[in-house]
C-alpha cells in the first residue's frame, strides 16, 4: 500500500511539472505555425554577453529572465481559427485573466487578457488573440507568463519579430 501511495505521489508531482496549457493541442498541427519558449531557452539566452551601452538590448535581456513560457501560434485555416477562438474564450474565463484591451480596426480583432501579479503593474500572464492579423487573414494566439511588466513587453515584440508585436507596443503606450 506504501508503495502503490509513494507513486500516486510521484506521479502527481511530475505531472505538475509538465503539465501542459490549453493551447499546447496546437503544437505540431499542419495548419498552424509555431513558436514556444520555455523558461531553459530565456535562461541560455540572458547569459548572452551585450554592450553595455546598447539600453535596449539591455532592456530585452532584463525582461528574459523574467520570463517563463511564450506559445505563439498563427493560423490562416477558417476552423482552426475558430477553434483557437473558443479555446482562447474559455481559457481566459477558467484561469481568471482580466480582459485588458479590445480592438476592432478594419476588420482586424484584438482581445488582450492578463492576470496580475500582486500589483496591477506587474503581469503573471497576458494571452493575445487576433483575428484578421494582415492580408491573409491570419489568426494569432499568443500566451506568456512570467513576471514581467507590461511596459517592457514592446521590447520583447521588437526583437523576437512576435505577431501582434504592433497592438502590445500601442497597449504600453497607453498605460504610460
């Protein structure tokens, strides 16, 4: 009986280190493009050397170590597309993200949802929808989670070329 209570227990504990998101269902489908970013990846790349001088770069590799998790993906497939969008809705309502900013320009829709962490300037997790991203009507699903401010995130958009890079930097812009 100790042994069969000793595994339940090992089993749950590494469960929990490993425990996927409700997006990690889009990794590796054909119609979807991409991008995740797991904690080891941001830890090799703040040990990265960087001239002193350059404040930006200095400004990205700060915001690094931050983080933890970046899942980044792009769709132009109608129904998967619409699959994100469910996903994405019912996530945010089960994890309890705050909606943060909504979009609607030409076509173009963005929701931003975030959870704070301990103060409203700090950010635990942001999840980024966006329908109709450019001419090929691309969708974008982007999740990050760290602890990181929401101001250094345009930074983060710039160097790393993240879609929907454009509607973060107008979203710092207006809690400056």
């Amino acid at each position: 009986m100790k042994k069969y209570i000793m595994v339940t227990i090992a089993a749950l504990i590494s469960s929990s280190f490993y425990a996927q998101t409700a997006f990690d269902k889009y990794n590796g489908q054909d119609d979807i493009t991409s991008v995740v970013v797991n904690k080891k990846m941001f830890e090799l790349m703040s040990k990265v050397k960087v001239d002193a001088s350059d404040k930006e770069t200095q400004q990205y590799m700060n915001l690094i170590k931050k983080l933890d998790n970046l899942k980044v993906f792009t769709t132009t497939n109608s129904r998967t597309a619409s699959d994100m969008k469910v996903t994405a809705d019912k996530y945010v309502k089960s994890a309890g993200l705050d909606e943060l900013m909504q979009i609607n320009d030409s076509g173009k829709n963005v929701k931003i949802s975030v959870k704070s962490a301990g103060n409203d300037s700090q950010i635990q997790e942001l999840v980024m929808f966006i329908e109709g991203a450019n001419r090929t009507n691309e969708t974008v699903l982007m999740s990050l989670t760290g602890n990181f401010n929401l101001n250094e995130l345009s930074v983060l958009t710039d160097k790393m070329k993240i879609p929907g890079g454009e509607d973060l930097k107008k979203l710092s812009k207006k809690t400056n």
